[in-house]
C-alpha cells in the first residue's frame, strides 16, 4: 500500500503547507509546469518523487524529467504527463497510445482545473490535481491525495491549500 501525494503546476513555489502533506505520504507524484528546480529538489529530499517537465520548465528540467512517466505503482499502470488533456479531449500527440494501451491511472496538469473521472470509453481513472502554485489563473490551490493498494485506488481526497497570494 502506497500514500500518494499528487502535485502540479508549482511554477516555483513550494511552502510549509504543501511540505507537511509531503511528510504525510509516501511518495510524491508531479504533473508538470515545476519551475524553478529547487522545488523538485527539496520534494526529493523529504519523500521518493515522480515527476514530468510541464510546458513553463527549463531545459534543466527537460533533462530532468521526462514528457511522459509510465511506470507500475503497486498493481497500477500509471501514466503521467503534462499537457494530455482529458476524457473526450485528450492531446491529439498521444490518444493513439491511450487507444492502443490505455493506463489504469491518468494523470495531467496544465490546466490549474482539478478534475477527477472515469473514461468510460476507455475504463481508466483521469486525475488533474489543480495547481498548488500561486501563478496562473486558478483561485484556490489544490493536491490530490490518494492511496493505491494493489490494484486499486482508494480513500480519494482533495486538498485545498488556500487562496492564491
């Protein structure tokens, strides 16, 4: 059984809100739009971290991070990318892929819009955490936390963080 913390568009900013959720889970998952690398560097320094670069990030980053994150978490496909839109709008680079082998868990950023459902034409979960950061247009910062245990994904949360500043 795995705690998943799941962030996205920090552009730069992590604070003591954000680490204390860290803490609590066991790894910490990254959807992109990062910033500045010094986030990704103190993630790693509390908990193991996934991450991708987003469209904002450096070639730092780049090098860093890969576009797309496919791995196995417990009994879970996972894929993770920045820009892969969702449900009935997917990016247009990738829907071959999803048609071909669709994940269990789909996971984007990019929008600052939390959103969580199913595909049913596909049968997998799409997660977008909102952003955590305080850069865009989003009005209330977001985290998903989630647990997967085996091959589900179980005790769903989303946590607001407060206004942006």
């Amino acid at each position: 059984m795995k705690k998943i913390l799941l962030l996205s568009d920090t552009h730069s900013h992590l604070d003591a809100t954000i680490l204390k959720y860290v803490d609590q889970a066991d790894e910490v998952w990254h959807a992109g739009d990062i910033g500045d690398l010094t986030v990704t560097d103190t993630l790693k320094k509390h908990k193991p971290l996934r991450a991708v670069f987003g469209n904002i990030d450096s070639n730092e980053a780049r090098m860093e991070f890969p576009l797309h994150n496919r791995f196995m978490c417990e009994g879970v496909d996972v894929w993770i990318t920045h820009i892969g839109g969702y449900p009935g709008k997917y990016n247009p680079n990738i829907v071959k892929d999803i048609v071909a082998d669709p994940p269990k868990l789909f996971i984007t950023g990019h929008s600052h819009i939390l959103k969580v459902m199913m595909d049913k034409k596909y049968n997998f979960l799409h997660m977008n955490p909102g952003a955590c950061g305080i850069s865009g247009f989003h009005q209330v910062r977001t985290m998903l936390r989630f647990v997967i245990d085996g091959d589900k994904i179980k005790d769903l949360e989303v946590i607001e963080i407060g206004k942006k500043a």
